[in-house]
C-alpha cells in the first residue's frame, strides 16, 4: 500500500469545485454519495445548507482533487447556498424524471447558477432515479431539448444502481481538464473516455475501498 499513500502526499496539480443544484429530494446527495464513497442510503436525510466532499483522481498523470458541493435545494436556503457558487468550475443541474415540477424548476436554477457562477462553467443536466421507469414523468426528449438549447451534457442517471454516476462525474472533470489544459477531444471521445475510464489509462483512486467488490466497476482501480 506504500505507493497509494505516497500518491496521496503528492502536491494536488488541481482542485476542480464542482455544485450539485436542484430541488430538494432529487436525489443530489445519494448521487454525490455513489460517487464519492460508493454508498447509497434509503435513509438519507435532506440536506442542510450545504456540504460537500472530495475526491482524487488521477487524470492523464496528474493529481486532480474533485471537491463536490452538495447544496440544498429548500427555498429557504438558496440564499445561503449562492455563494457557494463562487469558484466552481462545474456544476450538474438534477431533476427527478418521476416529477415533473422538478425539472421545470431547470431553467430558474439554471438561471441562479449562470448570474452566480464564472461564465465558462461546465454545465451538466441529470436526469436522476432513471431506474424508476414505469414512474417517468419526464421524457427523455425533453430534457435532451432543454439541454441542446442551453448548450449542457445530458445524461439520466441512478444513484441506486449505480447508472450512469461515475460517467456523469467523469464526462464534466474531464471537460474541465481539458478545457483548462486547451486540449481538443469530440464529444464522442469525452464520453468514451468517461465510460471506459481504465482503457484511457485514467485512474480513480479512493482510499478505504481496497475490500469494496465494485470498485472496478466503472472503470475504477486501485493502485497498491
């Protein structure tokens, strides 16, 4: 394990601050959950204010430390979590695909985000709780609509079986990346990179999961 704890005592190359937005019960801090620690909590309680979590990865042999912000999404404490705006180069919008109402509430927090944030963030529309087919209230078509127009990645996603997260995270650090490192790859070729993460010779690296049989899953692996 020596060379997985001296990744970690390396100087970061970046910090990229990425905000999950939305309304409340979304499923924006189960999302962050799956990503960050591979956990899911049927018990999850909303959120209060905000909180946030890291997580490091190594993408193209540098060490990139994602610090996620999950912000509530209770009208009561928008105006707390504006600020929480400043800085983040990423953000991923979340409705639930079961209620209508809470992807609706897309264009005024997209409309927050954009009077908040740096002009140039990454912007990503999710879908969530896609493994609730029979419940959908939202057409796939009309979120991809939605996304084309105000220029986002798309994508539906489970936190609860794992659907789609560790692409959805993947696909915008790593537009962050290479936006940042004036790098050009289609959109076909980020997508292929997020989806099959091991093949592109990028490597996630979460300490305390070394005994969790799907962390290789979606392209994560261990260095030891």
């Amino acid at each position: 394990m020596s060379n997985l704890y001296g990744a970690f005592n390396q100087k970061m190359d970046y910090v990229f601050k990425i905000v999950l937005i939305g309304d409340s019960a979304v499923g924006k801090s189960q999302l962050l959950a799956r990503f960050a620690r591979n956990e899911f909590n049927l018990e999850s309680k909303a959120t209060i204010g905000v909180e946030f979590q890291t997580k490091t990865l190594v993408i193209d042999n540098k060490m990139v430390k994602a610090q996620i912000w999950d912000t509530a999404g209770q009208e009561r404490y928008r105006a707390v979590t504006s600020a929480y705006y400043r800085g983040a180069v990423g953000a991923m919008l979340v409705y639930d695909m079961t209620k209508l109402q809470s992807f609706d509430h897309m264009a005024s927090w997209l409309e927050e985000l954009r009077g908040h944030a740096d002009k140039n963030i990454v912007v990503m529309l999710i879908g969530n709780k896609c493994d609730l087919g029979t419940l959908r209230a939202v057409p796939t078509e009309d979120a991809q609509e939605f996304a084309e127009k105000e220029n986002l990645y798309f994508m539906e996603t489970s936190a609860l079986e794992e659907t789609n997260v560790e692409s959805a995270f993947m696909t915008i650090l790593i537009e962050i990346y290479q936006i940042i490192n004036k790098k050009s790859l289609t959109a076909s070729d980020r997508l292929d990179y997020a989806k099959s993460a091991s093949l592109k010779g990028t490597r996630i690296i979460v300490p305390g999961q070394d005994s969790d049989p799907n962390a290789r899953k979606a392209g994560c692996c261990m260095t030891s």
